[in-house]
C-alpha cells in the first residue's frame, strides 16, 4: 500500500508541474500577444487548460493564431496529465485480475 501511494503523490505531483508549466506559457502568451494584465492573462489561460474556453476577446490576430493553437495543445496537455494521475490506480487494478500460472 505504501508503494501504491507513493506511486500516486509522485504522478500527482508530476501531473500538476506540467500544468503550472503550461499556465505560465499561456499566461505569457496572452500578456505577450494581446497585452492583457497577468490576473486577466491568467484567467484566460487556465480556462483555455481546462477546456472551457477563453473569457475576454482577442483583438490581435497574432493573439487569436496563439490562443487556437494553445487550445488545441492544451486540450492534448489536459488528456496526458489525466492519464498520468489515474494510471498508478488503473495498474493496481490490473494487478488484482492479474492470474499467475501455477
């Protein structure tokens, strides 16, 4: 159990890293392309990340290039951090089906 758990804070933790990661790189992408505040650049990035969507309009076309591609990034980043935090629990799962040959 013990090895379990350590299995799933060190997913957990890896999992979370990449996101912080990926919010600081939106992040400056909206400050960078379309001059927003860093509270507004944020906002816009971490709900770009978690597949809702972006909250103020972009005016720049630079700034609308960036934003498509960060969704479309982000959306493939969200799906790997997902299966990187559930995967310790899916392969304790298969080791309880797990049938040894006598």
């Amino acid at each position: 159990m013990h090895a379990f758990l350590k299995r799933v804070l060190r997913n957990l933790t890896i999992g979370l890293t990449i996101i912080a990661f990926y919010l600081l790189i939106g992040m400056y992408g909206y400050h960078y392309y379309e001059g927003m505040n860093w509270i507004d650049a944020y906002v816009n990035a971490a709900m770009i990340l978690s597949g809702m969507g972006p909250i103020s309009e972009l005016h720049t076309n630079a700034g609308k290039l960036f934003a498509g591609s960060y969704a479309l990034f982000s959306g493939i980043v969200f799906l790997i951090v997902i299966a990187l935090i559930i995967a310790p629990i899916f392969h304790r799962i298969f080791h309880k089906f797990l049938v040894k040959d006598s």
